[in-house]
C-alpha cells in the first residue's frame, strides 16, 4: 500500500486549523520553516515519525488519524480493515473470526 502524503498531509491541515493555529504558529512550535510546514500540508514533503509525532501532540490528533483516518475513538474504527479481512476469506474462516471475535468482546476482562 502506497503512502498517500496529500493526503496526510490534509489531514495535518485540518488539525492544524480546528486548532486556530496558523502555519507560521505551528511551525515554530515544531521548530521547522514555514515553507517546510506548507510542503507537508501539500504533500509535497515527507515527514518522518518523529515530526509526525510531534505535530499529533500538539494538535491532539492521533497519528492513526493522520496516517489512514481512523482513531481508537472513533465508531468507525478499524470498520474497512475488517471488511477487507473478511472480504478474502472464506465462509468457514469468516466465521471463526466471528466466534472469537464475539468470544473476546463479551468477555470480563
């Protein structure tokens, strides 16, 4: 699976101004140019764990998010990684998933 950096890059965009910061603002909180920051935003640029990490720190956004859109807080989390497992197996495998998919869900711990 490719890395889509347009569209991580948006999504550092839409984080960036749900926090009311500006590039130049977020730039020097993470201590690179602006130019820099507008090339991430683009997808022009990559960004490495590190910077990812510390831009979802400060804009409270989780690098799940950033990285394919989903967040552990989220309703829809993980929902098309499992239509897509589930997609490729077959009934018999499709249904063991399910029991102990079931079997851990309804579990006390």
């Amino acid at each position: 699976m490719a890395i889509d950096y347009n569209v991580i890059g948006s999504r550092i965009k839409k984080a960036r101004l749900a926090k009311k910061l500006t590039q130049e603002e977020l730039a020097e909180k993470v201590n690179v140019s602006i130019a820099f920051l507008s090339r991430i935003e683009r997808g022009s640029s990559h960004i490495n764990l590190k910077r990812l990490n510390q831009l979802c720190s400060l804009l409270d956004v989780s690098e799940g998010y950033i990285l394919n859109g989903t967040s552990s807080n989220s309703s829809q989390y993980l929902n098309k990684e499992f239509s897509e497992l589930l997609k490729n197996c077959s009934p018999e495998k499709q249904k063991m998933i399910y029991n102990v998919a079931k079997a851990i869900a309804e579990s006390d711990t």
